[in-house]
C-alpha cells in the first residue's frame, strides 16, 4: 500500500509525513492530478525508451505500471523518471522478478505511508 498527500505549497520537496497536519483544507478541495497506468506484460516488445516518451508525452502526476521486469526495465524506469522529477515506490510480486511500481511527482505529491 502506498498513500500519497498532497505537496504542501510553500515547503520543499523533502517534506516529511508530520508536516501534513498544516495542509489547509483549501489545498486539498484544489489538487487535480492526472494518472497514468500501463501494464507491460502484454507489451514486451516495446523499447525502454519508447516507455519513457510516453509517459513523457502523457505527463502524468501519478504512474502505475504493471508487470515491471525488476532486473532491468526497474532500474532503467527508476533512473529515467528520477531525472524526470518522479519518486518511485515498487511491490515486488511473490517471484521478486517482476513488481508493480507507482511513480509520482515529487514536487505535486508526498509519501506518507508505505
């Protein structure tokens, strides 16, 4: 489980889970986001940068991507959205060779809990 908050407006991109307590209720009736899901198991053939220009185009706050190979295609996502402004989280699946892996932006969004 992942829950992500609101990013408090006028507090870096470092805030920590305590600091919410402070975020207005206006702030909250106000976030929009736009999110994004792609399950890549029945997509095999595409390119790991061809992933990246998608989720470019799209500009998604929020990204779910399903059936992520964790020996290769994690890490080069992982790498590629950082640079991007993304923070990750992944559920590795009982076989620990494929997960299921939230991207988000770190400057709309913060983890809470996970």
């Amino acid at each position: 489980n992942l829950k992500l908050a609101p990013q408090a407006r006028s507090q870096t991109a470092n805030t920590r889970a305590e600091d919410f307590q402070s975020v207005q209720q206006s702030q909250l009736d106000t976030l929009a986001l736009t999110v994004m899901h792609y399950n890549l198991i029945d997509d095999k053939t595409v390119a790991h940068s061809a992933i990246v220009q998608y989720i470019i185009d799209a500009d998604p706050d929020v990204v779910g991507l399903s059936e992520v190979d964790t020996q290769v295609l994690y890490k080069d996502l992982k790498s590629a959205m950082s640079s991007l402004g993304y923070l990750d989280h992944c559920e590795a699946g009982t076989d620990q060779s494929s997960c299921s892996a939230i991207f988000y932006k770190k400057a709309k969004l913060v983890c809470v809990e996970t």
